[in-house]
C-alpha cells in the first residue's frame, strides 16, 4: 500500500472522529470515552482533571504516567490528537517547562488548540507537522511522548530516526504503542479500515524493538505489555498487544 | 502561536533553525504569519494561530496559494517569487 494513500486515509478518519465528537458530548458517548481511556491506564482522577473533550479514547496506554516527567522538562507529543496526554504532561512539567503537540490532522490540531486557550494553558503549544518529517531542532526535547500513533506512520524507522534527532543526549521516549505478536494475515494488512484502527500498520514486537535499536536508543526496555482487546476481531485475539516502551539517547 | 515557541522550531525539510518569523495578524498570540526557512526558502503559513509546518507532499496548493495572494505585500519579495512548495508565477 502506497505511504501517502495511508497518511490521506489516516487523515481524513481522524479528521472525522474530531469533528464527530464536537457535537456529541451532551451524550454517553464521552463517558465511553472516558472508560475505554480508563481501562487503557488513565486514573479516572487524571481524566476528570482535563477537558472532557480532549479524551477521545484514542490510545493505548498512558505514557505520561509512565515517562517520569519533571518540572521544566521540554515534552513532544507525537500525534496528539485532542491533547489528551499534552494537558496531562502540562501539570508536570509546570510553567517553567512546555509541552508540544504535533498532528497532521488539522481538526485534531484545532481542538486542542481551542482547549488550551479556553484552559488559559501558556506552557502548551500546538503545531501542525508530520512524525516522519518533524518541524523541531536537533537535540532540543527531553522527552517524546506517543500514544498508539507510531504504528498509523507508514515508515516507522524514519519515525524513530526523526526521534532520535530532536530528543537531547541524555533525553528519553516513553511511547505506548500497538505491536503484534507474531505475523498479521495479509488482507487485514492491505485493509485501509485496520490501518487507522491502530492494527494494519502494528510491526511484530521484536522487529519494532530493533528499529528503536537501530536509529541509535540505548537501554531500550518494555515496561508494560497487555493484550489489546478493544474493537479487535475474533481472528485478531491475542495477536495484538498494547506495549510501552522506554528508550535513552545517551549523551554524545 | 506564541513567539517563544519559534525556540524551537525547525524546517521539516532540512532541519535549519532558527527560522525567520513574519507577524501579520497579532493579538495575545500571533494569529496569522509567516515562518520561513532562509537555508531551502521554504515557507509555511501561520493561520487561525497554528503553525502549518507540512512537509511538500501533505500541503494543498488550493489552500496555500490564496494565503500567499493575500499577503504577498507582507511577504518577502524572494519568497513571494522563489519560495517553495508555491510561489507565484
């Protein structure tokens, strides 16, 4: 499957789930939302903490509990959809540090963007950009933050090679993320629908691991592996498995 | 967006930073602008106060080239002629 239909398709269906949910939060379908994030590893604490609409139940995991995240930390988030994670990093890095959401998807950016200035948020910013392309200097962020996007990017090394590059010697990624265990049937790969379900585009675990290790990350280490089950067919059980991962850039 | 988020920002394209910031439309954040890379002269629009920082092949000359006809005034004279993805003819 051609790399740009992928991104277009991805595009557009996240384009739709954020124009979608603007009109539906007086209905349950936010607090199926809020459950779906809340058995992926949000606290209900944490979610009731944020805009309800920045919760869209998109990920799969919750990185910013797990990234160790510090006052004045610079934190990326790599396609941060409505802001969810990016308004949870924000209370942990304070004002003295700042959060940068970046998004291909104008609609995703937009609402995030409308949230954080309803929020009065000044240590938060959005920008439209692509993960295989970033518009972020050389050895600048301390830590990149991802939840379940990494496996919608067709080319996953030049992903984490352009994550490797903006992070700073002695900077980390902590990404939650889809992968599979084992090898994926070949029509749910060409299938566009798995695509931006999160599943098409998962690698096999050990080969997502060695890419991370190629492009350079050192102490490469899972420190949470589930079995993902929402939305997966019968086919597909078991076979996909929600990971997060913690990598270092050591300093040069 | 707010101007100390042009710390750092680089072009998706050849990495170069700093970029150059042009401010046309200004109220606590700047609302509509330019930021233009001097290394490859490629620029990308600041509108409704998001920096569209695309790489070539996602951007729409559709939407690109009406911002560009609207502040052609505003822009750099070898932006408005040379800048890449478009420019005018």
């Amino acid at each position: 499957m051609e790399n740009e239909k992928v991104k277009d398709y991805v595009k557009k269906r996240y384009a739709e789930i954020a124009n979608g949910s603007q009109n539906c939060c007086s209905s349950s379908c936010c607090s199926s939302s809020k459950d779906i994030s809340e058995n992926i590893g949000y606290s209900r604490k944490e979610l009731d903490d944020i805009p309800n609409e920045a919760v869209l139940g998109l990920g799969c995991g919750n990185p910013v509990a797990l990234a160790g995240l510090k006052q004045g930390n610079i934190v990326l988030d790599l396609g941060s959809g409505a802001g969810i994670d990016v308004f949870l990093a924000s209370k942990r890095v304070g004002v003295s540090g700042k959060v940068i959401g970046v998004d291909m998807t104008e609609a995703m950016i937009n609402k995030a963007t409308t949230l954080a200035k309803d929020r009065g948020l000044i240590n938060v910013e959005f920008r439209l950009g692509e993960i295989e392309a970033l518009p972020i200097e050389d050895n600048s962020v301390d830590v990149v933050i991802s939840n379940c996007v990494i496996n919608l990017c067709p080319n996953k090394k030049k992903a984490f090679i352009e994550i490797f590059r903006v992070l700073k010697g002695g900077g980390r990624l902590v990404i939650s993320d889809l992968v599979t265990n084992g090898k994926l049937p070949k029509e749910v790969k060409q299938s566009f629908e798995a695509w931006a379900g999160c599943i098409a585009g998962a690698l096999e675990k050990d080969i997502y691991l060695k890419i991370i290790e190629e492009v350079g990350f050192s102490k490469i280490k899972i420190i949470k592996e589930i079995p993902y089950t929402f939305d997966v067919s019968k086919q597909l059980q078991g076979k996909i498995l929600s990971i997060s991962v913690e990598a270092h850039k050591m300093v040069a | 967006m707010k101007k100390r988020l042009m710390d750092i920002l680089a072009c998706p394209i050849d990495k170069h930073h700093p970029l150059d910031l042009y401010v046309f439309k200004e109220n606590e954040e700047i609302e509509e602008g330019l930021i233009v890379c001097s290394k490859c002269l490629r620029w990308y629009p600041i509108r409704d106060e998001i920096p569209e920082m695309l790489p070539d092949e996602l951007r729409k000359e559709s939407e690109d080239m009406p911002f560009l006809k609207k502040w052609k005034d505003h822009f750099p004279q070898n932006i408005v002629f040379e800048g890449k993805p478009f420019r005018l003819k």
